[in-house]
C-alpha cells in the first residue's frame, strides 16, 4: 500500500488528495481545498472519508501558509507521521519547451520550472514553494511534475504558431502551449465514458483561471490560452485576449515598467478590474443585487466565453459534447445557463431545473434528452491523473 499526496495549486487556491494505492486501486482517503488564498475570506477545508467536511477558516496571505495548514489537518487526522508519504505529485502549469511528460523532481528540475516563472507568474512560484516546502519536510521522499503544456501537444502548427517573425518560435520558443492540459483530459475522458465513444467536446475549465480546449478523438486541437495563461477568455483578474498593442500603450502613455504592465494585466484586470471582484460568488451576488459594474463585468465575461466556444465549433465541423469544469464551471448555474443560451439556435437545450440543482463534486448531464448538443458537468479530477503518474515513475 502506497501514499500519495497530490497538491494542485490554483492561482488563489489549492487543492489537495491524499491517495491510498493497492495496484490499480486508488482511493481518496483524504482530500480539500485551502481556498480564497490572498483574498480576505480564507479557508482551509479537509474531508476524511464519509466524514463531514471540516473547515478552519484563517488568513492565508500565500501558498507556503496554505501548504502548511495542509499538513497539519492531515497529521492530525489521517497520518501518523510526514514519512507514512511513498510520493508527492505537483500539478505545474508551464513546462514551457522543457517538458512533454510528468518527471521525478530534481534541482535541475526545479531550476527550470523557477526560471518559467515569467510566464505563468500566478502559479509556478506557488508550486516551486511547495516542491521546496516539502524537500525540507520530507527530503527522501519522491517528488513528480505534471504539466498542464503537456495534453496540448497534439495541436498543430495552425494552432499552436503566431504570425510573428519565424525566428521567434525557432530560436525563442514563443507558440501557444495552452494550459490545464490535466483537466481537460480527465473530463474529455469522462465525457467519452458519458456518450459512450470518442468524438468532437469543447471542455471548458473556468475557475479564477479559465480555458476552453477543442478536442476530437481525444485529442487536442485547439486551446483558449496561449504562450502564457494570460490568454484567452476573461478570467479571474487576467484580462485575456486584447490587442497586443494595448500593454506597449500603457508603457508609453503611463510610464509604467514590464513589470508593472504584467502586474496590471495578470492580478489587476480580469473581472476585477472591471468590477473589484475576482471571486465569481462576490461577482454573481452583485450581479443580482443589480450592481451596473458586475452586471457588465458578468456580460463581459459570458461574451469572452460565447466566442470561443462558438469559434471551436467551427475549428472542429460541429460538437457532440460540451463540458463545463473548474470552480466556476462546476458551481456557476447562472453562468452555465448564460453561456448555453447563447447557442440554442444550433439546438443544444439545458435544463434549467437540472442545472440549478446540479449538486456540487457530482457529474450531471444538464441539457435535455432532445437537445442536439450535450451538455455536461464533470468535476475535474486532476489529482487522479497526477497520483497515476507519481506511481508510473516510483
């Protein structure tokens, strides 16, 4: 019987699964979520089992706090000590050119997934901290990187090339690699399982991050973010597409810094920036009370979504599946029934009552048995994905 521990960190959250593996059994003995991380309103949850889900709620000014909050619910429920662990997997958002598979840690490792810090700023650094975080506590104990770039592999040079000088993509590596990878495998898998072959899904993985991926056949065709995860849809606060002369604008006009432009388009912008919150729960509930900049924030939001799900259909010649993931994706009935509207023209029906009682962490089929497009929600489970490649590797 093996232990296995795996932290998906977030940009304002992490998630955590302690497995006990027995061959091809992998059973969640512990698992929750230190959410709201930077934001005022944190909280570190824990479920053992069937138990009821505990919550401590704390200020959790970073990941490395949050990390540590974690061990300490698990040592006081399920582990005697720190070296019952056989293994620890880390989910890593950007492995740039460097990596195409799940890898054991070593300095040289870390050393890379550091360096691509510049271009995923929201996540490497929380993710280095906890591979350093757990080296000190548990030094001879196996660490794993799962790379969110990794699915994306598939795409070819029609997605993955810009239009810019070709030396930039030969000798810079500058390409869209795309993000969540982890995910949208998972739930492109489950959503096979659910119509019962492979076919044409566009999964969207919206939480504080957010993106949508085209997949026929189980593999990716094209994906929302790009050469970093700013790309893409309205997120959290990241801004997403925009004219690339727009951060050069900021610079000239503001004499603002790159790294003050990369602050403002990275943590200031985003639904944030357009109206102060970056939860979707804060957003939805000033949505309702009517609040004119959460109302267009929202609408902003919806649009950005619509877009890309509606150019995929097309990049792939139609769409059996579309699956919803992520905190949002997962949570968001008002959003889900925003976005499908949208689409109805092609057919696709949900239903609303089925969609507003979607019980959360449980697959449901929303759309109705007519609609010619079906409509899923799966919770994602990257954690599974990392713990079978920690155990490939150990």
């Amino acid at each position: 019987m093996q232990k296995i521990l795996v932290l998906n960190s977030g940009s304002s959250s992490l998630k955590y699964q302690l497995f006990n593996v027995d061959g091809d059994n992998y059973e969640v003995v512990a698992k929750g979520l230190a959410d709201r991380i930077g934001i005022e309103g944190s909280l570190v949850t824990i479920k053992v089992g069937d138990n009821d889900k505990i919550t401590k709620e704390l200020p959790l000014p970073s990941h490395k706090e949050a990390i540590k909050e974690v061990l300490d619910l698990l040592l006081s429920s399920v582990l005697k000590s720190l070296d019952e662990l056989s293994g620890v997997g880390h989910r890593i958002v950007h492995g740039g050119e460097y990596f195409d598979r799940s890898v054991i840690v070593d300095d040289e490792v870390t050393r890379l997934i550091d360096e691509l810090s510049a271009l995923a700023p929201l996540h490497n650094p929380a993710a280095v901290m906890g591979i350093r975080a757990i080296k000190q506590l548990l030094p001879h104990v196996l660490q794993v990187v799962a790379f969110d770039t990794a699915f994306h592999q598939t795409m070819k040079p029609e997605a993955f090339m810009y239009a810019l000088p070709l030396e930039q993509y030969t000798k810079y590596k500058i390409r869209r690699y795309g993000f969540h990878g982890t995910s949208h495998l998972y739930v492109s898998r489950e959503a096979e399982k659910m119509i019962g072959h492979k076919g044409k899904f566009i999964t969207c993985h919206i939480g504080n991050g957010a993106s949508i991926t085209a997949i026929e056949n189980g593999k990716c065709i094209d994906t929302s973010m790009g050469f970093t995860p700013l790309a893409g849809v309205v997120m959290g606060t990241r801004s997403g597409d925009m004219d690339p002369f727009v951060p050069l604008y900021i610079m000239k006009t503001q004499g603002k810094t790159v790294d003050e432009v990369n602050t403002l388009l990275n943590k200031q912008s985003g639904m944030f920036g357009l109206c102060g919150y970056s939860d979707n729960r804060d957003v939805e509930k000033h949505y309702l009370d009517g609040d004119p900049k959460a109302v267009d924030a929202m609408s902003v939001y919806v649009h950005s979504m619509v877009k890309y799900i509606g150019s995929y259909i097309a990049v792939l010649g139609g769409v059996e599946a579309i699956v919803f993931t992520g905190g949002v994706g997962e949570n968001g009935a008002l959003f889900r029934e925003q976005v499908c509207s949208h689409f109805e023209f092609l057919g696709l029906k949900i239903d609303n009552e089925v969609n507003k009682h979607a019980i959360r962490g449980v697959t449901a089929e929303i759309s109705t048995p007519d609609s010619k497009i079906k409509v899923f929600v799966i919770p994602t489970n990257e954690e599974l994905v990392i713990a079978q490649d920690v155990v490939k590797l150990i």
